[in-house]
C-alpha cells in the first residue's frame, strides 16, 4: 500500500519474500518479531482446522466464500488481462512469507485508541493490544489482531507502537461472524484497496483443513491497475498513474480466476492448494507492490514460518495470462 499523502514505493517488504522463496529447499526463516517475544507465560494456543481459533473467514457467501469456478466473464476479460500487461505486469506470481502475523487477542487483552497519523483517517473503536503484538517490520508496516470469542478482525496500516501507544495511517475492524461489509468510498484499510488482509491470506489452517475455502488477495504491481477506480468489495485506490496505452485498466476489487485448464501436475501440496483455490475461490486485486505478483501467507502465532519455498516456488509457473476476469460490479470513481 502506498500512502495517498507523500506515497512511496512499497514493494520492498516483497524482496526479502522473493529471495528466499528462489533458494528452495526448506522453509523461510521468521522474521524476528518487531514489537517483542511473547511475554512470559504467554501460551500459544493449537490452531483448529477449517478456520482461525473458531472465526470464520467471515460468514458464508460473498464476497469471499462464495465459488466462482463458473462465474461468468467480463465482456472485456481478455482486454482487461492484455492491458495488464501491457502495462508492465508480466512478472510470475510467488508467495510471500515470513513477513505477516496474526495477533491474537481475547477479552482480557488491554483496548488502546489507536492515534491517527493522517487527519482523513480515523478509527472510531480501540484496538485490543498487548506490547508484545507483532508487526510486520518492512515497507508497509501491517498489524492485524483477531479477537477470538468475538471474533472481530481489526488492521492497520504504517502501525508503531512506543511507550505505550499505538499508532497508524489508516485501518478498519470487521466482525468475521457477519457478512463482509465494504469500506466507504475513498476509505482504505490495511491495504490501499480497502479490502481486508486477514480474509485473503493463505493461513496454515487453511492447509490443515485439507484446502483453502476463501478468495486471495493479489498484491499486483504499481502502476498496472486504475489510477482513480475502484469495484466491490473495494473502496479506494491507490492514486498511482497507469503506465500503458489502453482503456482497460483493471480497478481494485477486480476479481480473476486461474483457468481451469492450468495443469499443476507434479507440484507439492502447498502450492496445488493456492492454485486450486485461485480456480474455485479466485483473486482479489487488493494491493500494489512493485517487485512481482505475492500472495500473502500468514506464520504461525509464535513467528515460525511453517510453509515449504520449494514447494512454493511452482507458483512462479503461473503469470497474468492463465487468468480470467470474473464479471465486473459498476464501476466506481475516487476523485
């Protein structure tokens, strides 16, 4: 995400990823954590297969539950992908991890207001936060905390925390037991899109339970998508200017399918499991970076980064044209 105010290039968080996927062979090192350990005897509780600590990915249905393995396509589908590239987004999909980490809380975690960084920004409720709560320690700086019991999701972007308080640019909290409610317009989350980066991760639970039942979120590169729109679930965009001849720019919210013909004959389970959730579920264009197509994948709550980059690494088989766009909402406008 890069910032509407003095933006800068955000796909450094994306290098390290990127590099270590392409050494193969075992898993990415964690990232240490950037706020602190655990505090002392803190538990990590087991993970529980089919969801997160009991949460859904919010309730049953759209936007990112439903299937879209035969959903019909956009009339401009093949223009809309050509125009992609065109603009300069040729580059393979990866995976990106040891970078992202859910927080968890519960009812006894301590409520912070969450200071603004930017006066268009608010966050109207607190955020539960302990001082050990991790956050990703690279260009974008991303915090997100579920509370389990309630279930309710909340995330911020460029987060700091120091002496006690906490601080970002911008955020937003939803209740993972309800449907997904859209951001206003003009209004971004944790990432420029609006969209929410927790829902589109892939999360070793989802590997536990056997597949992934929920869509991605694409991180594409900057200046490859509309510079003002935008379509839902999406609620803004990233101000960049797109860098290409053609009418077809692809709003956020934008979502792709990999064409059921794509063969992953021979790869590993981790990888068959995101591209067979790229066909059944599809992609969210959620965010820009500028160093290739992630997905972003979640550690453990302890920091370990349990995913395999030898097996993720067949997911750089897979570019912009083993894609589809899915039929698109109205499209909308950020002045």
């Amino acid at each position: 995400m890069i910032p509407r105010i003095a933006r800068i290039s955000s796909g450094l968080f994306l290098v390290a990823p990127f590099l270590a996927a392409c050494s193969g062979g075992s898993s990415v090192p964690a990232i240490p954590l950037s706020a602190g350990s655990p505090a002392v005897g803190h538990t990590v509780r087991p993970a529980r297969s089919g969801g997160y600590y009991g949460c859904p990915t919010f309730a049953h249905g759209k936007p990112y539950n439903d299937q879209i393995s035969n959903a019909p396509l956009d009339p401009n589908s093949a223009a809309y992908i050509s125009s992609v590239i065109q603009a300069g987004d040729g580059y393979s999909f990866y995976a990106s991890t040891g970078v992202e980490q859910v927080n968890l809380a519960d009812k006894g975690t301590p409520l912070l207001t969450v200071q603004p960084k930017s006066k268009s920004h608010s966050f109207p409720v607190p955020y539960p936060w302990d001082s050990y709560f991790y956050i990703e320690p690279l260009g974008d700086h991303h915090a997100m905390v579920v509370q389990t019991g309630s279930c309710r999701l909340y995330e911020a972007y460029d987060t700091t925390y120091s002496s006690g308080t906490l601080s970002a640019y911008s955020g937003a909290n939803w209740r993972l037991t309800k449907h997904f409610v859209p951001l206003p317009p003009d209004d971004p989350s944790a990432m420029a899109s609006g969209l929410p980066l927790f829902a589109g991760m892939v999360r070793w639970e989802d590997y536990e339970a056997g597949s992934i039942s929920h869509a991605l979120n694409w991180d594409g590169i900057a200046h490859t998508v509309a510079q003002y729109s935008f379509v839902r679930p999406a609620s803004d965009t990233d101000h960049l200017p797109f860098y290409g001849s053609s009418s077809y720019q692809l709003p956020y919210g934008a979502r792709l399918r990999l064409k059921a013909s794509f063969s992953t004959s021979g790869w590993g389970p981790q990888s068959t499991m995101v591209a067979n959730a790229m066909k059944t579920y599809g992609i969210y264009l959620s965010d820009t970076g500028s160093n290739g197509n992630a997905i972003y994948f979640a550690n453990n709550e302890d920091g370990t980064n349990p995913w395999s980059s030898g097996d993720l690494l067949s997911l750089s088989k897979i570019t912009m044209s083993d894609f589809d766009v899915i039929k698109l909402p109205p499209i909308q406008q950020v002045p």
